[in-house]
C-alpha cells in the first residue's frame, strides 16, 4: 500500500512538473504573440497618420476649388480628409508657436488647405511621390507638402521592427516545440515499463496509447490555463503602470492569443505523447530495459 501511494506521488509529481514546464514555455509564447500584436496595432496607427498636406490657392476660380475637393473626396488614398480655412491654419500656428510672432502679420498670410492621411496601401514614400505628383498639376493647388524622408524612415523602422519580432516569434516558436516534447519524452519514459508491460498482455497499440495522448492532451489545456493566468495578470500590471500602452492590445487581440496558448498547449503535448509512446511500443523488452 505504502508503495502504491508512493507510485501514484511519483506519477501527480511528474504530471505537475510537466504541466510546469509547459504553463512557462506557453507563457513566454503568448507574451511574444502579444508583443507581436502590439507592435502591429502601433504600426497600424503610425502608419494611418502619414499624409501630406495640399494647400489651396486662394487666387484660383471657386470651380478649381471644388474641383479639387471632389477628387480629394473621391480619392480612394484617402482614409481622412480635414479641410481648413485660413483662420484655423492661422490659430493652429500661433499655437504651435507659443504665441511669438503672432502680431508681426498685418493680414492673415496663409491659405486654405487640406489634410490628407491615406491609407495603408498608399502609405510609403514612392506612393505619396506620385500622388504628390499629379496634386501638384491640378488648378487651384498652390503647394503639396509632403515630408518624404520622414515617411521612408518610418517605413524602415517599422519594418525593421516587424522583421525582428517575426524571427523571434519564430525562433520561440521552435524552442518551444521541442521543449514540450522534451518535457512530455521524459513523462512517458518514466512508465516505459507499464507500457511494455500492456503489450506484453495483448493491449492494442491504439488502446495503450489512448490514455497517454487524452493525459498530454489535458496537461496542455492545463498548462496553457496556467499560461493565459500569467499573461492577463502581466497585461492588468502593465495598465497599472503605463495606461498608455495598453491603448495598442485590443481585447479581441488578447482573446485570439489566450485561444492559440490552449491550441498549441493542447496539440503539442497530445502529438508529443502520441509519438514518445509509439516509440517504445516498436521496442521490445532488451531495448527497453537496457
């Protein structure tokens, strides 16, 4: 009796540790995917602000002026579109200048325009070149302003950004895939004997295995219970600390994560115990006891 109970120890023992080890290996997981997630809804909201500005010639006919309005309008660059008069550009640069300099106008000195952001699709230095471009030649456009050596920067270093986390997401993503297997190899070793000992007693191959795969299986969901707990705790610390930065984790972002750490969790571990159980059931008794 003292002996069973030390078996059936040894056995919760190993399924916690395992559990473990697999509950902290989704949970770097999970938060890489979140970073990933973060640093896409960033990139997303950077890029959504790049645009140019297209002031309008004040001198030209009212028709070149609606004109203009129309293809802006109609654009399909065009993700937001703000026109102002020259009174608001006039408040909006004495408040970018602190005031200084505001009664050195006798008349008011700028012209109407409009503030163009595009979309995604257009937003990199080459596209805006071009619709700069076919702006400019159109009647009633007095100046496109267009800060292309920002736009590119941006670009690089977003890109940068998105490359460097794909590669890690990538890489943890194969750390992580023979860590659980390790993990899950080493359970199943430990009652290498028992199954021995079922096929040497007539057991099916499918009927050995079943109870192994259904307990990977469960040790994945498990562990991966474990893992979100970490992940929704760390993300709860962050909104204590920094507000700001959760602004970029949508909660349908945070949902999709929580779900993949129980998909992987639970396949990874499942196939992993599928295979470390095939694998002694092709042994026989010397390779196994040797």
């Amino acid at each position: 009796m003292k002996r069973k109970s030390k078996n059936q120890y040894s056995f919760r023992g190993s399924r916690l540790i395992t559990m473990v080890s697999v509950a902290l290996v989704l949970a770097v997981l999970g938060i890489v995917a979140l970073t990933g997630l973060t640093a896409r809804g960033v990139t997303e909201s950077v890029r959504g602000n790049i645009g140019f500005v297209v002031m309008v010639d004040d001198t030209a006919p009212k028709e070149s002026a609606d004109s203009l309005d129309k293809v802006l309008r109609a654009a399909p660059y065009v993700a937001e579109l703000t026109y102002s008069t020259p009174a608001q550009v006039y408040e909006r640069w004495k408040e970018m200048s602190g005031g200084e300099g505001a009664d050195v106008f006798d008349v008011n000195p700028f012209m109407p325009e409009y503030d163009v952001k595009v979309r995604q699709p257009w937003a990199d230095a080459d596209s805006l070149g071009a619709i700069a471009g076919e702006l400019s030649e159109m009647t009633g456009v007095f100046d496109v302003k267009l800060h292309a050596d920002m736009v590119g920067s941006i670009n690089r270093t977003l890109n940068s950004m998105m490359l460097i986390l794909l590669v890690l997401a990538g890489a943890l993503t194969l750390v992580s895939v023979v860590l659980i297997n390790n993990t899950v190899r080493l359970e199943v070793y430990s009652r290498r004997h028992l199954i021995h000992t079922m096929k040497y007693v007539g057991a099916t191959p499918g009927f050995i295995r079943r109870p192994y795969i259904l307990a990977g299986l469960l040790t994945g969901i498990a562990g991966a219970a474990v893992a979100s707990v970490c992940v929704v705790g760390l993300l709860c610390y962050i909104n204590t600390v920094n507000p700001a930065v959760m602004q970029a984790v949508t909660v349908a972002g945070v949902v999709w994560v929580i779900v993949g750490l129980f998909v992987v969790g639970g396949l990874l571990c499942a196939a992993a115990s599928w295979f470390s159980t095939s694998r002694y059931l092709r042994k026989n008794c010397d390779e196994i006891f040797s």
